[in-house]
C-alpha cells in the first residue's frame, strides 16, 4: 500500500500542596468481632414504626454546587480520585406518601444489591426505617473479566458495602449522619485484592467533614477537610473467591466508632481482619461517660439530612473511584447483603432489595441479575443487559431466574434490552456478547425485548416472553447503505471482518474498517452521573491483525433527553454533544490514518488522561496524517511502546459548553501525553497550549520507569520514505525540504527558546526530547560579549523575554529574523553599558558588545 502523507499546513506561530491532615494513630487491638456472635451486643435506637407524610419530588439547587466544591478541593490538594468514592450528587430524591423511591432510571449504574426501606406490605411498597449495629456485604467473583481504558485503570473496579451511620456523637451534638464505604478494590488482571474506605459526613447539604470530626483512625483527613480516606492491606487473590465486608457501629473510649472489617475465602482458606478503626469526636475533652451508641440507618421514608440522597444499604459493583464506570466483558458470581437489626442476635438477609444501589457515583454495565428465594436469598450475578428492577420483597419483585441464550451472527454484534414487549431507548442496557458460542443472560423472570445493530447491518428486534429459559438466533444481513451508526468493536482478529469494509487482515491486504457516514444511534449516548462516557467509538482488544482506519467519521453522539443525560450535562454547563474516542486495547499493527478527531472528557469526573485516541498496551500501531481538534486530549499511550505517531496536526479548539471549564483541560488543552517506551514520534505539528508530556513513572501502577521516545529522526531529505505497517512516510508537515523532529508552537517561548536542544515542553518532557524541531525559517545567531568583568564573574543577558547567565566571555542566543529588546543584568560593583537595547536580525549573525565599568 503507497500514501503520502505530505500535508500543506499553515501553522501559526503564535500545587498547591498536597494536604493530609492526620488524624491520631490508633493501636488495632482486638478488632470488633464478626457480626453473628458477639456483636448482637451493641444496640442502638429501637425499630421505628413506618410513618410519614407525603412530599414531592425535590431537586435540590445546591447540589451541583456542593459536588463542584468537593471536587475543586480533591483537585487543589492533589487527592487521587482513585482513592475517592463520590456521591451521587445528580441523584433525584423522590419520596410520596412517605416512601423514597430509588435515585436511578437507566444503566449505568451502581450494580449489586440496594435496600433502601422500601417492602411491599400486602401488594404496597411502605415505608420502614430499620436500626442495625452491624451490615455485612458479601461478593462471591468465580469469574471476571472487566474493561474500560477512559478511567485509565482498564481491569480495575470496586466492590463497595455503603451504609450510613445514624446518632453520631459530634462534641455533644448527637444529630450527625456520616456515610461509611467499607471498599474491596480488585484489579483482575494481576489478582490483586486491596482495601480501602471512606467517610463523609451527611449531616447537611454542604457535606463538609472538617477536621474535629474524627478523633482517631488509621488514615486522614484529605480534601480541605472533604473526606475521610484510609487505606488497608493488599493481597494476591485469584478468582474464584469470596469476600466479605462489615461495617460495625459500637461504642470504644467512650467515643462512637466504627470498624471495617474483612474476611476472604479462596481456594487456599480463609482469612480475615479489621483494617481501621475509627473514633469520632464526641468530647472537647477526655469523655468522662460514654457516648450514646451510633447506629446505622436504613430509612424508606424521606431523604437524608443533605437532601439529595438515601440512608440505604447496599454492596455494589462500580468503576475505580472518581465517580468512574467498568464495563463487565464477563462475570460469573453472587452477592449477598445482611443486617443485625437493633434487639436481635443473628444475622438477617435484607428483607427487600433493588439490584443496584443509589447514593455512589461509581457505576457498572454489563451485569445481568437475578435472585435465589426464600429467607436468605442472594443476587446472582452473570453477563448481560444491566437493567433495574427489584429482585426481592418489593412490587414487582420476581424471585428466580429467566435464561436466555442468543446465538448471534456477528458475534460482535450489540445486544440491548429492557423489559416489556418493545424497544425503550431510554432503559435500554447493553449485554456483552462473547467472541465465539452464545451469549447466556440470567435475568429477573419477565418480558423483555432485545435489539440486534451492528455498523453496515440491518438492525433485528425480538421479544420473549416470561419463561424459564428461551433461545434466540439472530444473524444480521449485511446492509453497507446503512453506514456506521453503531461503533466499531472487535475482541479478537475473527471479529474483524464484520465491521470491515476489505481486507484479510495481512500485512500487505489489512482489515479497512467500515467508514461510511451514518447518524450514530442514540443508545451509544449513556454516560454516567460524572459523565463517564460507556461506549468508545472504535475499541479493538486483543487484535494482531493488520487493520487500517482510514477516512473515518467522527463519531458523533447527542443524548436523549428522555435519559437525563441531557439535563445532567445542562446542569454542569457542559456541551450537550460529543464524539466518541477511539481506544486500542492490547493491538497490534492498527494504523489511524487521515481522520479527523475530536471529543471531549468531563472535567469533574475526569482521572488519568483520557484522550481521543488512547493505546494502553498496544505495540507496533500507527498514528499518521490525522487532524486533532483537541477539547480535551489528543492521544495517550500507556504501557506498550514501538509505536509511531507522524504527520499530525494538533490544535486546540473550544467547546460549546456554557460553563467551558467543565470540560477537561479547557485552556491547557493536551496534544500528546506518552507513559511508555520506544516510541517514534516526528514531522507532527503540535499547536495546543500543552504540546506534549512524558513523565517518568507507570501510569498504571505509580512505579518510577524512566520511559525514553524518540522525538525525532536523524535529518534527511524530505523525500526519504519509511514504511510503518505497509504505509509510506515521507514528505515534511512544513513542506520543508528536509524532516528531522517536530513542529512546536511554543518553540522560541522563554521557556523552549530557540537552540536550546533538546526541545521538552518547559521540561514536561521529563527524558531526551527533540534534538531536531521543526521551524520554516532560518535561526540566526545573536552575540553578546561581555568585557571589563574580572575572570569568573557571572554576568547575564535576556533577549525576547528569556534570560542566560554566564561566566564565559560570549553568551549566544538564536533567533529568526526580527528585532528583539534585551536587557543586561546588573552585576554588583559594576555598570554594563550599554544596560538594554535592541538588536535586529536579519540573514546573518549579529554581535552586541557589553562593556562594564566599575561603579
């Protein structure tokens, strides 16, 4: 394959400190017991009896400016947002007649298992509110297989037990509610199982923790007193097993405390522990009584002191903090939540429960749910449509389980569901579909309907009935009229050719994926309430094949206003349409060559650096000849390396939001950010206000790796051709006649100044740079010779805003034709003559002589 990618270009030249407030370091001693036994002893408030009059549906005003101040503080301080498990703040609270209804509609959300007091009493979902010292949340995983590249932790997630803690003693002020997250922290793919909590005080809307809140713990007040965060212990843990978390309410010094505890059974036994203890503040002064015993709370009649979310219980599943989602490629498992309600002594299994939890803002997509029945019943967890509905003890709750199999052709297909005999793109959730045999979905017994629609196929529709199991067999015509108007997925190199328009995936005859234009469907809008965006527009895993993506349409969504998504983007001033990314997982010898690129990241929900094309462990790729509008982010490589980035534009481009800020890197917006080796990167124009970044440690892991690129070749004549995946490169991105390194916008700038070499972005570029920089004009040298100085003395001299200080009688600086001002630094003791002046340069050097007298 012959293409030359010369390209006419009109390039114009144009921490805080991080604070941890430490609380007081306890001694673990004996960790509370695990809840069955003992702990029945602690006791709190009595049952309260349902009861409640009814209100409307209220969307607090402050809430957004609640959720804007959090985050603003998070960043300032430099907390890790993996480290931070949010709230939802764009939760709806509705509660009539004295029952709260659940806080989500639509997937994504947090999967798992909700009781948020809410029963169905004779045919009538009722109001109750429940008092429990002790709530377990249990996670059976025998199989997983998450990804989701944008929260740059792709196989990462959390397994969070949230419950809130009534009748907290604050100096003498027992009205305070603190949500307590109790959070298993797995990464599948090293199996590595770690612990980690939370606190946040619910108290009130502003949800300020301050720093007299707690008294004791193992970890630290972060955020401008925002959150409570303290880590636990990490172990190797491979699937399958099972792992359990207690939050325990008791009474210790005579403070209201708490304790996070754990066990974990895998194939090698049992072990379990206390990884913190917490004490909060209840006394100015030594406490000379106990305080009265905290308890938590789950209430189904009426918001929590902030308004805007539920005292509730629930165990989830959800993205890697900052309010991140994970899709589930594949799960097998169960999850169980149980609470020791006040004046009993053993354990009890939720008496109602939702598949989903309501008050975090992590989510998930991909699982399907079901129930097992009877007094201890447990979800059931498997791939599939994540769709919300109760499982049991609730209107509408069916106990047992509805298998459905779907033979698909092509198997990289998109599957989609809700409930009921048609399409609902407002409910509608994507189900995961494997490379090869059939997709298995166990799912809550009832109707549903399911939509088949790939790129360039025609879309199927089928509905099944309420049944114990049921088959589909669906093949998909081939229809290229109908363009792409879904993205483009494959997870193996035998997916590829259905979303291919040519090609056998060869070196010499690659994979052309399809590119015709089409509207994308709206399905392929969700996002979640921090706007993490679901679905990519072009996501290849595990690919070896060659495969070429040439002349692509931006995948461009809009978001249904029935889905909300709209008002949540509304309502953080951020633009109301996007274009999907494109993300390589894995891949090896792709080629993206001759788009156009856009896209944008929310910026509070936004960790890592999500970009609009994003490799994570892929090798041997080409990036060549494209137009990035950067709103956000050009490209971020993580983890692989040998790749080769040529003949790329980059410019930064505004947003449409009304609150621009709101989208990531606004201002400083990002060409390049590198976290890997061996990478060739040269003839590309940089024109954003960051050009490029390569920093010294693993983006994933934290660990110092002194990553090295090449941002340049050695200089040859522009006609000099170079094959990368059967593509041609030549040609210079100046139309120069010879091709070295890159063209910088900010090359020339006091802090790159012409000659100085390498070029490193003001030393973002933490390792080598570019020794060669492009520029379409002749640098000349500019002279000054200092003399009258006695031998050694350092003197200094700043030409067009960039200052060198020398001890060497000739100080150089280089600079294209044009009249520059300089001024000479004082040297004490002495008068320079002349002090400051200008020199003009025109097609050969110039030399200004500095003489100093004594003063």
């Amino acid at each position: 394959m012959s293409y030359n990618l010369r390209l006419a270009v009109v390039l114009a030249v144009a921490v805080a400190a991080f604070m941890v407030v430490p609380v007081a370091s306890v001694a673990n001693g004996s960790a509370y017991p695990i809840p069955g036994a003992a702990s029945a002893g602690v006791s709190g408030p009595s049952a309260h009896p349902a009861s409640g009059t009814a209100t409307s549906a209220h969307v607090p005003s402050g809430a957004q400016a609640t959720e804007d101040r959090i985050l603003s503080a998070l960043k300032s301080d430099h907390v890790p947002m993996s480290h931070v498990f949010l709230p939802n703040f764009n939760s709806q609270v509705s509660v009539q007649n004295g029952v709260v209804s659940p806080l989500y509609t639509e997937s994504p959300a947090p999967m798992g298992l909700g009781d948020f007091g809410v029963q169905d009493v004779g045919g009538v979902n009722v109001g109750t509110i429940t008092y429990t010292s002790s709530i377990e949340g249990a996670v059976t995983l025998n199989a997983v297989d998450p990804l989701y590249v944008t929260s740059s932790a792709p196989d990462e997630f959390t397994l969070q037990l949230n419950t809130v803690l009534n009748h907290v003693d604050i100096l003498g002020n027992t009205n305070y509610d603190f949500w307590i997250q109790n959070v298993p922290f797995y990464a599948a793919g090293s199996g590595t199982l770690s612990f980690e909590n939370n606190i946040w005080n619910f108290s009130s809307p502003a949800t300020f923790m301050g720093y007299n809140a707690i008294y004791s713990g193992h970890g630290s007040v972060v955020g401008g007193g925002e959150v409570y965060i303290a880590g636990g212990p990490s172990f190797h843990v491979p699937t399958p097993f099972t792992v359990s978390v207690y939050n325990n309410a008791s009474v210790v010094n005579d403070r209201p405390t708490v304790f996070f505890n754990y066990s974990v059974t895998d194939a090698m036994g049992s072990f379990s522990g206390s990884y913190d203890q917490v004490e909060f503040n209840s006394s100015a002064t030594p406490p000379t009584s106990a305080a009265p015993a905290p308890t938590f709370q789950i209430d189904g009649q009426s918001a929590n002191p902030t308004g805007f979310l539920l005292n509730d219980a629930e165990i989830m599943l959800g993205g890697p903090g900052g309010g991140s989602t994970t899709t589930l490629f594949n799960i097998a498992g169960s999850m169980g939540l149980w609470i020791l309600p006040n004046g009993t002594a053993t354990m009890q299994t939720v008496p109602a429960a939702y598949d989903f939890g309501t008050d975090t803002g992590e989510t998930s997509e991909g699982i399907a749910e079901a129930s097992t029945s009877g007094p201890n019943a447990v979800a059931t967890l498997g791939p599939g449509p994540s769709l919300l509905y109760p499982l049991w003890g609730i209107v509408g709750a069916t106990s047992g389980a509805e298998t459905i199999t779907v033979h698909l052709t092509p198997s990289n297909a998109f599957v989609f569901a809700n409930a009921g005999s048609t399409i609902n793109d407002s409910v509608a959730a994507w189900g995961p579909t494997p490379v090869s045999g059939p997709a298995v979905y166990t799912l809550s017994p009832q109707q549903y309907t399911f939509e088949f629609l790939l790129a360039d196929h025609a879309p199927v529709t089928v509905t099944v009935g309420q049944q114990t199991s049921a088959h589909i067999s669906v093949s998909l015509a081939l229809d290229p009229s109908l363009g792409v108007y879904t993205p483009l997925w494959a997870e193996a190199n035998s997916q590829l050719g259905a979303i291919s328009m040519s090609g056998t995936g060869s070196s010499s005859n690659p994979y052309v994926l399809d590119n015709q234009p089409a509207v994308i469907d709206p399905l392929f809008g969700e996002l979640n309430d921090y706007a993490f965006q679901v679905f990519p527009g072009i996501n290849l895993i595990d690919t070896t094949a060659h495969v070429s993506i040439v002349n692509m349409p931006l995948f461009a969504i809009t978001y249904l206003a029935a889905q909300n998504f709209e008002a949540r983007l509304s309502l953080n001033g951020a633009p109301l349409t996007n274009d999907l990314n494109l993300e390589l997982y894995n891949a090896s010898h792709v080629s993206i060559v001759g788009n156009t690129l856009s896209g944008w990241f929310y910026s509070a929900g936004s960790f890592g650096d999500p970009a609009s094309v994003y490799l994570w462990n892929s090798t041997h790729d080409l990036i060549a000849g494209n137009t990035f509008q950067v709103q956000s982010s050009g490209i971020t490589t993580s983890g692989g390396g040998f790749n080769t980035l040529w003949g790329n534009t980059f410019y930064a481009v505004s947003n449409s939001g009304t609150n621009p800020y709101s989208v990531d890197n606004y201002g400083t917006q990002v060409a390049l950010n590198e976290w890997e080796s061996n990478d060739l990167i040269y003839n590309n124009g940089f024109l954003t206000p960051v050009t490029a970044t390569l920093e010294p440690f693993n983006f994933y892991n934290g660990v110092f790796e002194p990553f090295t690129d090449s941002w340049n070749v050695a200089v040859q004549p522009a006609s000099d051709v170079r094959v990368v995946n059967g593509w041609d490169l030549s040609g210079s991105i100046l139309g120069l006649s010879w091709q070295g390194g890159n063209y910088w916008d900010n090359y020339g700038t006091p802090s790159d100044p012409y000659g100085v070499l390498p070029y490193n972005n003001g030393g973002y570029i933490w390792i080598g740079g570019d020794y060669h920089p492009l520029i379409p004009f002749v640098l000349q040298e500019v002279r000054f010779g200092k003399s009258g100085l006695p031998s050694g003395t350092p003197w200094s001299v700043t030409l067009n805003g960039y200052t060198q200080t020398s001890t060497a009688a000739l100080i150089v600086f280089w600079e294209p034709a044009g009249t520059y001002s300089f001024t000479v630094g004082s040297v004490t003791g002495y008068n320079a003559s002349p002090a400051s002046g200008s020199e003009t340069v025109t097609t050969s050097w110039v030399f200004q002589a500095v003489f100093y007298t004594p003063a």
